[in-house]
C-alpha cells in the first residue's frame, strides 16, 4: 500500500513541484493538498495522511499551530515541516509540537523521498510493535497503590489510562476504588451521575450489559470511567463479593484495567491487589513514605502479592536530601520507573480537568507517563533501560 501524503503550503508553485517530485515514486501517493495550517487540520481529519508535509510560514494558520492541533488529535498522522534556512527556532517549536522530522528548503528529490520513507517507516515499525503486543496480550488490571495520599496514585492512573489507549488503541477501564474521595471524575471533568454506589444497588447480576451502563465515557481520550460515588458515606455499599465480580466482567470487555485506590487496605481494594497483574506502587523521596511502604509490603508479602509490585518514582527530580539509592536500599528493589516533579504542568492540567497527557503531551511528565505505557505493553523486559534514564533524570 503506497503511503499516503498531504501538501501543507501556501505557494502553489511549490505544492506543484513536490507533488511531481512524489509522483515519480510508486510508493508514494499524494491524496491531497492544503493551503494554510486550519486547511491542513481538516484534511488530515478527513482524509488520514500517513505523512504530512507542512510548511511554517502560512497565513490564517501557520504550520506549527497545525502540526500542534493534528497532533493532539491523536491520529496515525506523522508530521514532517519544511523550513527555510534559518528558521532553527521555528524548528524547535515544531518538533516539540509533535513534527517527526524536518527538511530544508530547497530539498533535493533523494532528500525528500528518503525522509518521507524514514519516518513512515519509524512509525510503523514502532506501532506495529506496541499495538500487536497489545492486542495479543491477556487483559490487563493494573493497580496504582500508595501508602500515603497526595503522593500521585490518582494522577499516574489517569493519565496512564489515557496513555495506554493511545499506544494501544485498545479498550482501557479506569476504576476509581477510592470509595470515599475518589478525584477521578472530577480531574477527567466528568460528571459522575452514575456510580460504583448505584450500580451495586441494582437488582440482580453484575453483567456486561449492566456494568456497560454504568461505564462512563471519557469522550477526549476515549477511555471508559466507573466513578467512585459522589457520597462519601455510600463507600460502604460496595463489597468484596461486588468488586470481585466487577473485575470478573471487566476483564472480559477490556485489554486494559487501571485503578486507582486509597492509601489503605481496605476490602475492594484488596480485591484489587488480588485480581492485578501488576501492582504499581507510588513512592516519593521521603522518610515516612519509605517506613509505611515497607509495613505495606510486609502485608503485601504475607497476601502473596509482593511478586508483582513495581515501584514508581513520583517526582523523582524533586530534590528532597534523599537519593535514589537510599531509596532502593531501605526499600530493598529496584524503582521501575520514575516521573518527574512538574507542580505547574501537574495542577494546571486538574484546574483546567484536561489530563496532561491530553492537553499538554510534549511536557517531561507527559512523556515518562507514556514511555510508563510503552513500558506495560512491552512488559517486564522493559525494566533495565529505564533505570540508567531514571538515574540521568535525577543527577
Ligand atoms: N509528578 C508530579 N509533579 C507535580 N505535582 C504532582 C505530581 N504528581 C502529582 N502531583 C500533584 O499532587 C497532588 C496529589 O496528587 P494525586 O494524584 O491526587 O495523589 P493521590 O491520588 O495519591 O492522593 C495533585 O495536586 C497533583 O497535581
Ligand atoms: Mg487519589
């Protein structure tokens, strides 16, 4: 199949030449042409280019505000700018707007066929990869759990939620088990008329088709939401016999199960720990974090869990007195991951009830959220790479 290409320049004349440059080449096929920046967002919507070719400097919109927009869209689009010599700032900004790649004018035909094909290529090889383990993988439940609160276990699972259908393109859940406090809905923005607290009031049978009803859509990210309810008193509704089925019906609907919990040992949240395949337990750099996570894993130990705890490193470049190592001595493992303090982009994103991952995707804790995702997905062999990355991180 040839690869698709979209012409983003406001000159005629150059749209004209690049598309008899492509013509010539049998795997390449130029499906359309756009004029300006708002043009060529609504030709990619419409006509799902593989590539776009997109120049800076074009009235109405320019081309790095569209190659922003395209990419928050989320689409299999890859986004190549062609620049004029020295326009080395513009270029930053549109490679940190999601551009894969950059050419300069004038380009030769090797040049630009060569780069379109680089690309294409890249992203193929790296969504291939990613979505067919993916799909082929059993379902996925993924806990965020913490000893403490305000430590990060509600922001990691919902952007990681989101994270995950992104690179998998996949049914993910996300379960809010902090019965009594849960900030799901409220940092996802969704109003919460059903909940967990009603759904386990229905008669008869948790199935499909009820739990289905009660599975709330995150429109932006396509993630499905079960709320924890809005009354903190109807946290007791839901028992152990309740939340054991819900993860039964889950697992049958969805690849992926993020949940989020409270920072105690309570039953659904032990139905959880449980039912996980993977436990990810939140730490921070700080003393009384280590003292109650090692009594938690001292539990976690006797329960037949501790196999399957990972630990990730919430603001890991926050700068506390206290080391990484010291971490990984008292907690006697290795940190899996790390995500990196970021207060402004962190609060900006619940304030505004867009997550980052979504409204701000190039930020440094948008981007370990994600490479956490890739992480999942790829599974535990993941584990040696991110630890030299996690250590540059920090020092
Ligand atoms: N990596 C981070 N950098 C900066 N602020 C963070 C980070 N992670 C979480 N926060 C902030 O810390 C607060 C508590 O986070 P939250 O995810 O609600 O914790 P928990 O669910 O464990 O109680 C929130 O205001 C959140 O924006
Ligand atoms: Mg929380």
């Amino acid at each position: 199949m040839a690869i698709k290409v979209l012409i983003a320049d406001d000159v005629v004349e150059t749209r004209d030449n690049i598309r008899r440059l492509l013509s010539l080449d049998k795997d390449i096929q130029v499906v359309g042409e756009a004029s300006n920046g708002r043009e060529a967002v609504g030709e990619v919507a419409r006509l799902e280019p593989d590539i776009v070719l997109m120049d800076i400097n074009m009235p109405i919109m320019d081309g790095i505000t569209a190659t922003e927009q395209i990419s928050f869209q989320k689409n299999e689009t890859s986004i190549i700018i062609m620049s004029v010599q020295g326009e080395r700032e513009y270029l930053k900004k549109a490679m940190l707007a999601g551009a894969r790649d950059y050419i300069i004018k004038p380009f030769s035909n090797d040049e630009l066929l060569g780069t379109i094909k680089r690309v294409y290529d890249m992203e193929r090889r790296k969504r291939d990869g990613i979505v067919r383990k993916a799909f082929d993988s059993e379902p996925q439940i993924i806990t965020l759990f913490g000893t403490k609160g305000g430590i990060g276990k509600t922001t990691i699972a919902v952007n990681l939620a989101i994270a995950l259908k992104q690179v998998t393109n996949t049914e993910v859940a996300l379960v809010d088990l902090d019965l009594q406090f849960g900030d799901v809905a409220a940092t996802l923005n969704i109003m919460p008329r059903q909940t967990i607290a009603e759904l386990v009031q229905e008669s008869g049978d948790i199935d499909t088709e009820l739990l289905e009803s009660y599975m709330l859509p995150h429109k932006p990210s396509g993630v499905r939401v079960l709320c924890a309810p809005v009354k903190p008193e109807h946290s007791e509704l839901v028992t152990q016999a309740h939340t054991e089925q819900i993860f039964k019906v889950l697992k049958q609907n969805y690849k992926y199960i993020i949940v989020d919990t409270s920072s105690y040992f309570s039953d659904p949240n032990l139905v959880a720990l449980e039912a996980s395949n993977q436990i990810l337990m939140v730490v921070t750099l700080d003393l009384l974090t280590i003292k109650d996570t090692k009594l938690a894993l001292h539990i976690m130990e006797s329960l037949n869990m501790r196999g399957k705890v990972d630990f990730v490193l919430n603001r890991s470049t926050d700068t506390t007195g206290m080391k990484l190592e010291d971490l990984e001595h008292a907690l006697d493992c290795e940190v899996w991951a790390g995500i990196p303090g970021n207060g402004k982009v962190a609060t900006g994103a619940i304030n505004k009830g867009i997550p980052f991952v979504l409204g701000q995707p190039t930020s440094n804790i948008a981007e370990e959220i994600t490479r956490l995702a890739t992480m999942i997905v790829k599974g535990k062999a993941a584990r040696k790479k991110q630890k030299h990355r996690l250590l540059a991180g920090i020092f």
